[in-house]
C-alpha cells in the first residue's frame, strides 16, 4: 500500500511540475501559445461548421490537430532544455 501511495504521491507532484513548467513556457514564448489557442478555436468551429468547406474539413481537423500537437511538443522540449540549465 506505501507502494501505490507513493506512485500516486510521485505523479501529482510530476503533473504539477509539468503544469507548472506548461504555463512557464507558454509566459515566455506567447506567439506559440496564441497560435495554439487560434488553432483549437478553429477546430472547434470546424468540427461544429454545418458544412465540410467544399470537401477540406476533415483534411484541415486532422492537419489542424497535427500542428497543435508539434506546438505543445516544441513546448515541452523547450521547458525540459530550460530545467536542465
């Protein structure tokens, strides 16, 4: 039982390092984080349109979800160089 209290223990405080370390580089780096709010908020509106934009929706949800995942990786890489420092 110590066992399982201490794993969960270890990734609370793991999540609150990373949600610390998220918000710290979306504060330095703004552009991205805007750009990844701008793309979410357009896959939404996408997902929700009545129409497929002549055929583009679902090509332009599953590039648009691509690009969010490549801003929140470049994200992340760049909070694990800035804690090695």
């Amino acid at each position: 039982m110590k066992f399982i209290s201490g794993l969960a223990l270890g990734l609370l405080l793991s999540a609150g390092a990373w949600t610390l370390s998220a918000q710290n580089e979306k504060a330095m780096h703004p552009r991205i984080a805007a750009a990844n709010e701008a793309l979410k908020d357009a896959r939404a509106y996408m997902q929700e349109a009545p129409h497929d934009f002549g055929g583009h929706r679902a090509d332009a949800i599953r590039a648009t979800d691509n690009a969010i995942k490549q801003l929140d990786l470049a994200l992340r890489y760049r909070g694990k160089e800035d804690r090695r420092k």
